[in-house]
C-alpha cells in the first residue's frame, strides 16, 4: 500500500481497513475483473487508433491525387469539405468550387486522421464499418469467432462508464477463465485487422 498509494486498489483496501470492515477478497477480485473490461477496450481503441494513423501516414506519404485514389478514399476526402453544416447556397458554391478547383489541378488527397472517431463503441461491428468504409475486406470466417467477446468488452466498458453498472457487479458473473477467452479472442481479432491493414497499405489497395 504504501508502494502504491495513488492506485484505487489502496484506497478500497485502505478505506476498509480505517472502518475496520471485513476485507472480502471475492469483492476486490470482481472489481479486478470488471476494470479488465475497461483496460482491454482501452487497447481495443488505442490498437485502432494507431493503426488507422499509421495507414493515414503511409497514404498521405504517396502523394495520390483524387483521380488515382480508391472510390472509398475518395468519399473520405470529398465529405472533409462537407463535415460542417452548409446551411447557405453561396457557401455550398464556394465548397463546390474548391473541391472541383483541386481536382481539376490534381491536387494531392490528404488524409485527415483527426477526422477520424470510434466514440467509445469500438466493437468489431463499428470498427469493421469503419475499415470498409476505406476499401479493406475481412474473412467471416476469422472475424466471427471472436467478435462476440469483442463486443461485451465494449458493452461493459459502457455499462460501466456511464454508471449502470458497478465494478462490484459488472464482473461477478464472469469466471478467470471467461476473463482470459474474452482476451485472447480480442487480442486474435486486433492483430488479424493489423495483419489486413499491412497487406492493404503494402498493396497500396487505395489506388486504383
């Protein structure tokens, strides 16, 4: 504890200890297994992220124009100049002509990855989208055996966010063993979509 004394495990312990309650070992585990939902989708997010960052970086690098570019990739840049609200016809004239200006001067395409948002429901259905979205493709056959573990870590990971469920009770149900299926099936599905977003920027599947 005292090697520790920012973590919130000291300070269940320490409370507990202060009002001379009964340490319950069952309950602290729980709270454990619950806050691995929270950190497994906290690298489910993080592992999307940097992925998408990094094929954003090998994109931009290649310095494609528009007509060169993916059908997919080309949405993706053509919505950047309409991602605000145009509520004026002299403002969708001026973006008009921007974008046909660029295209006409063969402008290189510019992926924004600030642009890019999971809003806290990064399950494979979502991330999936996403990716489509860009032109890649994914095997059933290896996405689905693990997309269900996927998606409880979201839904705890929200359950708990938002405060509709406990971390005393959010896990209880869950066995070490169910901890460690629902892991091992995320880490297998976020290293397959790496593996797939190598092959697509290796490929350069966002030129035509």
């Amino acid at each position: 504890m005292n090697d520790n004394q920012n973590s919130p495990y000291t300070f269940f312990l320490a409370e507990s200890i202060r009002n001379n309650q009964k340490y319950i070992l069952d309950d602290f585990l729980v709270i454990l297994k619950s806050n691995s939902f929270i950190m497994i989708y906290n690298l489910v997010e993080s592992t999307i992220k940097n992925t998408v960052d990094y094929m954003y970086n090998e994109i931009n690098r290649q310095n494609i124009s528009y007509l060169n570019a993916k059908d997919e990739i080309k949405k993706i840049w053509f919505n950047y100049h309409f991602k605000d609200n145009i509520s004026s016809i002299d403002k969708l004239k001026k973006v008009s002509q921007t974008l046909v200006d660029e295209i006409i001067a063969e402008s290189d395409i510019y992926l924004d990855f600030e642009q890019f948002k999971l809003s806290g429901n990064a399950d494979w259905r979502v991330i999936k989208k996403s990716l489509t979205d860009h032109g890649m493709s994914f095997s059933s056959e290896k996405t689905n055996p693990h997309a269900g573990s996927m998606r409880t870590v979201k839904d705890k990971r929200n359950n708990l966010a938002h405060g509709s469920e406990s971390f005393i009770d959010s896990a209880k149900d869950f066995s070490e063993n169910d901890i460690k299926k629902i892991a091992t099936d995320t880490f297998l599905l976020l290293e397959y979509v790496m593996d797939e977003v190598d092959k697509y920027v290796e490929k350069k599947k966002y030129i035509v």
